[in-house]
C-alpha cells in the first residue's frame, strides 16, 4: 500500500459512513477505475459498502476468515491436534481457490457432543455463507488486490493506539476525538495547513 491517508471518529456507523464517502470523494472516488471496499465481516462495514460505494469490490479480509476457520478447527478436534491442524489446512487450501462453498459444507459436516461447540460451528457457517461472494482470493490476487487488512490494523495501532492508550491515561470522548483528529492531521500531512487557516480566522 502506498499514498496512504487516514480517516477516522468516535461516531455512530451512519456517521462514520458519510465521512468516509466525503474522504474518498477527495480522494478521488469518483473517478476511480476501480474501488475495493475492505472489510472484516461485520454487517454494519458492508451496510456502508454497499450504500456509499456501491460500486466497489468488497472483500472479506483473508487474516479474519482464516482466525475463524482456526477457531472452529481447535474446538472440534483439540487445540494443537493433528487433526484440527489437517483440517484448517484444507480448509484454508478451498479458501485460497475462492473456494468458499466446499469450506461451508466442510462446517456442515462437524459435529460435536457440546452445545457450545455446535453453536460456534453453526456461527460460522452463518458468517461464510453471508460473506461467501466476498471470498473469491485466488481472483483478487491474479488482479492484485489486498486481500488482508494488515495496513488498517497497523493505522489502528499508530494513528490512535499509540497515542490514546498508553499506560495510565483515561479519555472522555470528546478528548480522545480531539486528539485523534489532530492525530490524523498530523499523519495525513495537513498539520501546517491546519494551524494556518486557524490563524487567519
């Protein structure tokens, strides 16, 4: 990834999803050959997707799918089995064809005596097949997509981790959105710009 910029609040979804179509508008959205939309499964992430950027590739993050698949392969056969480590690796094998379809009836196959177990399988069947159009790797790599959310991850840590949560400190709201607005200045390369607009005002 390259030419990064970061956008970011404390804020309902619906408002998230409005600021995040203006910041991809001056980025040049709009005249964008190609739009991927990145996410890691959750409802609300493909709500905004599909309303602000309905004609983006939206993609499932590999890293999430795969946690997932670990999961139920660790409840089923025994965290560190053979057995569970051979069943994750073919199930990650159909996930790197786009393979989504043979992984959800892979999971339709386990079974399991403890309640707690069928739940997690049942889940996750739920979650790959609401999300199986959005698994189709091996095309997205041959494009060259991203298909991790690794660079997303590390802006979470750099541009508001390492600032709000170190040791000791407590945030309201408003504080901590004031100091990641200004993060996110700073880090887009707009800290100059700010500061001089403020003093013209």
């Amino acid at each position: 990834a390259n030419d990064i910029q970061y956008t970011g609040g404390f804020s309902e979804a619906e408002d998230f999803g409005r600021k995040l179509y203006v910041f991809a508008a001056k980025r040049g959205y709009e005249k964008a050959g190609e739009v991927i939309f990145l996410g890691d499964g959750a409802k609300w992430i493909w709500n905004i997707s599909s309303y602000h950027f309905p004609r983006a590739v939206q993609i499932l993050d590999w890293y999430h799918a795969e946690e997932r698949i670990w999961n139920v392969g660790k409840a089923v056969y025994g965290e560190g089995t053979k057995k569970a480590e051979e069943w994750v690796r073919e199930q990650l094998g159909y996930l790197s064809k786009g393979d989504a379809e043979s992984v959800i009836i892979s999971l339709m196959y386990l079974s399991s005596s403890n309640s707690e177990v069928v739940k997690k399988i049942e889940d996750n069947i739920t979650y790959f097949e609401n999300n199986q159009g959005r698994m189709r790797y091996d095309e997205y790599r041959a494009k060259g997509y991203h298909i991790g959310s690794g660079t997303a991850e590390s802006a979470c840590k750099h541009v508001i981790g390492q600032r709000l949560k170190q040791a000791g400190m407590t945030w309201s709201i408003k504080g901590a959105e004031a100091i990641l607005q200004l993060r996110i200045l700073w880090k887009n390369g707009e800290w100059d710009r700010f500061w001089q607009t403020r003093k013209m005002a």
